[in-house]
C-alpha cells in the first residue's frame, strides 16, 4: 500500500475533526471555570442522535444539528446539575458519561446496520485544481472546514470579544466577576451548551462520515482524548489543532500500516494514538503547560458568598 503524504493528509483531516470539534467545546467550558468530563458522553449521544436524524430525514445537515442538539440537551443536564444544584463536576460528568453510553447502546439498536446518507465533499472553485494541494486540502466535507472556521472564532472570541474577555474572567476568579455585577452562572450554562453542542457535533461526525454507521460505543475514547488535548494546548486554541492533528495523524498511520501488514501486533498499532497522547501529556505537565489552567476550574460558584 502507497503510505504518501497525498493519501495520508485528506485522512488525517477527517480523522482529527471530530477530536478538534469537541476540543474547541470543552476548551470554551473550561475557559468558564467548569470541568466537563462528561465530553466523551456527549459524544456518543451526539453520534446516535445525529445518525438517527440524518436516517429519519436523509439530509446528514439534520443530521449535524441532531447530534449537536443532543449533545446540547446532555450538556443542559450537566449545567443544571452542577450550576444550579452544585453537584460535584467531576463525579457529575462521569456519571452522565457512564448514562449516555448505555442509553446510546439502547437507542441505537434499531440502526445497527443502516447506512446514512451519504456528507457530500466540497469542491473550493479555483483552490481544488492546484496540482497535488487542491486534492488534499480543498476537496473535504463541509464539516473538515466548519472546525477549522470554528477554531479561528473561539480563537478571536476570546482573544478580542468582550463576551469573550468577560468568559476568561469568570474562569480566572468568578468571586471577582460577580462582584463586578457579571451573571457568573449564566456565563457558565451558555459556555457548557456550547460545549456539548460541539462535542455532539464530533459524535455526530463520527457515525455520519468517519465511520458511516452506527456501532455501541463508536466514539472510543474520543472524548477522553479531546479533555486531554485542552491541557496539551494549554488552553489555546491553535495548539489545540496541533495536538488533534498529531493524535489523527498517529490514528491513520497506525490504520495504514496495518492495512499494508507491518510485522508489528495489530494490538500495539491500536493503542499507539493513545500511547503517544498519554507520552506528549507526561512531557507538557513536566514543562509546566498546567499553568495556563483557569484559576477558577473545578470550582463550584455560590451567588450567597
């Protein structure tokens, strides 16, 4: 099998999008001051309800906006229950996480086997005719391009907005946002429906392009990678593109070189993207990348205090 740049970048793009979509959301949540580890649940809610919607309509754009709807619904819950209710976020997240895999398996029993309709590629006038870079940047679904316009947004959002300036400010001290008259709870619901609609978004990809198919627990971890990639990034946006695409590209090596049967165990070639992202996290945390965290992040707010 030809291994080349040409075959292996289209792939890599695909690969890392769903990873980045949820990224880019769990990034905007904890730039707030709230830890989700409820991503990985919401992924896989946004791949069932995604596929389900794209099945029942045959338009995979209802498709996107089902699973970004289910993954927003998922997040509400979240949101009530750790800002309005001040359950624990950490406990709160895995619990939903441990609900939505189960009640995904439950939904989706009906699709298993069913294709969706099929994401149609965008072909960029001009751009997709350039000799070798047209074929491998500008002739990908509208999605590839949806995550990389959503990333120079949040990047600008929080850069030079005020909502955005006012976000980070919540996140570093909500006690003295509050104080400043800022609706810290508000602030933080609007940051995690934000969050779960993209990380829905991510899972919707999955089952609607990536893996066009609905399969119990498809997402695979995806989102335990996408928290990871925010310390990795340092809480960045851009950074955060660099380690999706590093962990996508390890994804696709690893798949190609099993397809052109390296003599290397098909188990070691599995976990490698995991193995590598766990090596990159170990070598950031020793440089010291943690303190970029939020000031406020894990910290429940109390309006009385």
């Amino acid at each position: 099998m030809d291994i080349s740049l040409i075959n292996l970048i289209p792939l890599l793009m695909a690969a890392s999008t769903p990873i980045l979509l949820a990224g880019l959301g769990e990034l905007v949540v904890e730039k707030s001051g709230v830890l989700n580890l409820g991503v990985e649940g919401m992924m896989i809610t946004g791949a069932i309800t995604g596929f389900m919607a794209a099945v029942a309509t045959g338009s995979p754009t209802l498709g996107f906006l089902g699973g970004a709807a289910g993954g927003a619904v998922l997040a509400l819950v979240f949101g009530v229950l750790t800002q309005g209710l001040m359950s624990n976020q950490v406990a709160t997240g895995l619990a939903l996480t441990l609900f939505s895999l189960g009640l995904s398996a439950l939904l989706g029993q009906s699709f298993v086997g069913l294709k969706p309709p099929v994401t149609p590629e965008l072909h960029i006038p001009v751009l997709s005719d350039i000799p070798v870079l047209g074929p491998m940047l500008f002739e990908h679904d509208g999605m590839v391009y949806f995550s990389l316009v959503a990333l120079a947004a949040v990047w600008a959002f929080l850069r030079y907005s005020r909502p955005g300036l006012i976000l980070r400010a919540v996140g570093e001290n909500h006690a003295a946002a509050h104080a400043l008259g800022y609706k810290v709870t508000r602030i933080r619901i609007f940051a995690i429906l934000f969050g779960g609609a993209m990380a829905g978004l991510g899972g919707a990809y999955l089952s609607l392009v990536r893996v066009p198919q609905w399969t119990e627990g498809m997402t695979a971890g995806a989102g335990w990678i996408a928290l990871a990639l925010v310390v990795f990034a340092a809480w960045r946006p851009f950074p955060l593109l660099i380690g999706a695409y590093l962990f996508g590209g390890i994804t696709v090596l690893q798949l190609n070189m099993q397809a052109a049967g390296v003599n290397v165990p098909v188990e070691l070639l599995s976990m490698s993207p995991y193995l590598v992202t766990i090596l990159v996290l170990v070598v950031m945390s020793a440089a010291g990348a943690a303190a970029g965290a939020p000031g406020s992040l894990g910290r429940a707010f109390h309006a009385s205090r």
